[in-house]
C-alpha cells in the first residue's frame, strides 16, 4: 500500500506539534522552577509600620504572572514603612512599602460605645462604625425621642489604645480610643460625635473570627 504524499506532510505536522508542546511544557516548568530570592514577613505588621530586620525574613520563592517587583534582600526593606497590613508569610514588594511615613494619616481620639472588643490590641485593623442617633429632638417637643437611625460605616484604620478609665472599658461602657485613620474621614467621625451618634469600633471584617 502506498503512502500518499499529504499523509506524510499530516504526519510530519503532527509530529512537530509535539514535539513543539513538549518544547513548551518543558520550558514553563523550568521557568517556574527557577526560584528567586524574596522577603518575607515574619510576623503580622499594621499599616505604618517601621521595619525591623526582625519582622522580616529572606526565603527562596517564585512569584507567576505578576509585574510586581518584589525584594531580594532584607536591607532593601529595613527603615521602609508599610503601607498596609501585613500577614506573616506574605512576600513583601514595591507595593505594600514606602520611603518614609508620608501616608496621609493621622492619629484621632474618639469616644466610643459599648462595642469596643476586648481583644483589640494596638496594630489591629479596625472598622469605625456609627451605630446611630442616640436621640434626637423632636419639634414641639421639650423631650429626645429614641432615633436608633441606621447603622453606616465611617472609617477604616488602625487600633492605637484605650485611653481613659480601665474600669469603664471593662463593663462596656464609653470609652476614650486613639486610633489612626485617613485624614480625609477624620470630618465623617467628628460629625457622627458632633450629632451624638454613638461610634463604635470593630475588628476589620477580614481579620474577624
């Protein structure tokens, strides 16, 4: 039986395409085998984080399908602040870090409610809340009517400290927190404070238990 010319050209085709997808395969598996010299982090950091050489450790790694640049070398990190939170483990790179403190942020002291989770320590990322009016008077009225209004995010930042009576924290009352957030919502908390709506301070959603 003879062999015709366009079964050969067929075979010799397919023949390339395999040997061109083994080429492939065995390229890709020897780029992602290569890995590279990176930073990671020791432990958990907050946002403004100054970094140490102890909250940070270098590791071999590879990193597929990102244009990050990611750090080599731990003195590339060291004195860099953090311009968000930080997981242990997490690669660090151009991206999570800066030169110098020059995030616009602030430290703000407000008065918070009966909501201010005991585990909270400084460095926790934190959601600040308005849980609504407490009162609000009503017109030919001498008296405050209840206005639980609807409760409405206000910020996200940092938790600093409780300030103030240790006593009153303890049994869920008021209390005085230092937290750090962005300048531009720092108007949105002293409004809610301004029209006596109860703030309250929570864990970030994705740090919750």
């Amino acid at each position: 039986m003879k062999t015709s010319r366009s079964s050969l050209i067929k075979l010799a085709l397919g023949i390339g395409m395999i040997l061109a997808s083994v080429i492939g395969v065995t390229a890709l598996v020897a780029s992602i085998s290569k890995t590279h010299a990176m930073v990671l982090a020791a432990t958990d950091m907050p946002v403004g984080h100054t970094i140490t050489a102890q909250d940070i450790v270098q590791a071999d790694g590879y990193v597929v399908g990102s244009g990050i640049t990611f750090a080599s070398t731990t003195d590339e990190l060291v004195g860099k602040v953090t311009t968000r939170p930080l997981a242990v483990g997490e690669p660090l790179s151009s991206a999570v870090v800066t030169d110098s403190f020059d995030l616009d942020l602030t430290t703000l002291v407000v008065s918070v409610g009966d909501g201010v989770p005991a585990s909270l320590a400084a460095g926790d990322t934190i959601e600040v809340w308005s849980a609504g009016t407490r009162g609000v008077v009503v017109s030919g009225l001498d008296s405050a009517a209840p206005q639980p209004g609807e409760p409405r995010p206000l910020a996200a930042g940092e938790f600093v400290a409780r300030i103030g009576d240790a006593q009153s924290a303890a049994l869920g009352g008021a209390v005085q927190v230092e937290i750090v957030v962005a300048k531009a919502d720092v108007s949105a908390i002293l409004s809610a404070q301004t029209h006596d709506e109860t703030i309250v301070v929570l864990p970030h959603r994705s740090h919750a238990s």
